[in-house]
C-alpha cells in the first residue's frame, strides 16, 4: 500500500486487510522501486533460479556464467550474458525493451531503449548460426523480443 496514513492503527489494518508492504507520504521513489523489486523476488519460484538452460546447441550456464554452442564456448560480456539468460529463463513469452531495461540494466544506469537493440544484434552475431534469421532470438515487430524455445534449425 502506498498512502498518507502513518499511524501505527493504519499500517496494521493494511497489513492484517492482505498488504504485502505498507508504505507512507513522503517516500522515496528508489525506496519504493527497492521494496517492489523484494516483493518481486520473493514471488519467482525457486526452481526457476540460476538453473542451466539447453535448446539444441545452446547452453547457457548461470553459475559460472558461461554460454556454448554446439559445444564451443562463446564468449559473452555481463550484460550480454544477463539479458541472454533472462530471456531463455522465459522462453516464448515477448519482452518490451523497456521491460528488459528494467530487468536486465536495472535502474542504476541510463541507457536508452535502443541499446537493448544494439545487445540482441550482438547476441545474435554470437550465439545464432545466421543472425540475419535468428532461430533463437526473436524480434516481435512492434513488441519487442522473445527467446523461442521450440526453435529447430542450425542454431
């Protein structure tokens, strides 16, 4: 809840009505961005986290950050890394390049929209066979981009 009533009353009423959080006027945006992303977290199942993702000849590994194709390593910087395995940790569902900014950058740096463009160009170059016909990552034209799972071909 996010509300101008502070007394102690108030925030037991909201948190006993179903509130997760409970947060009063004035706050501080970046704390209120904090307390979302906890709740967030909380929510993700705990399988889903940091476990190695194979489609055909991709693997991605999130504990030693590594990815490979047909085997071979392939060499990935943080963000390239970050945004690949968020991506395929959610397979065939679409991403706005907001979303992926928000998921993946975070919001402790600035970058536009269309850098989110400039690290699938360089993931494609990287992990797919022929990144001008991607068989893995997707572009939705007017959506944004999703990570197919169901991919076959010469990834």
């Amino acid at each position: 809840m996010l509300t101008a009533r502070g007394e102690e009353a108030d925030r037991i009423v909201g948190l006993e009505m179903g509130a997760d959080d409970y947060v009063t006027k004035p706050f501080s945006p970046r704390e209120l961005v904090a307390r979302v992303k906890a709740l967030l977290r909380r929510a993700e199942p705990a399988g889903e986290v940091n476990r190695p993702i194979e489609v055909g000849k991709l693997h991605i590994d999130p504990s030693s950050y590594r990815v490979s194709r047909a085997g071979k390593p392939v060499t990935l910087s943080t963000l390239e890394f970050r945004l690949i395995y968020f991506l395929a940790a959610r397979p065939d569902r679409v991403f706005t390049r907001d979303q992926l900014l928000d998921a993946v950058w975070g919001t402790e740096r600035f970058v536009t929209p269309r850098s989110v463009d400039v690290y699938v160009r360089r993931l494609r170059e990287k992990i797919e066979a022929d990144p001008e016909n991607p068989v893995h990552l997707k572009t939705v034209r007017g959506a944004g981009y999703l990570f197919e799972s169901a991919a076959v071909g010469p990834s």
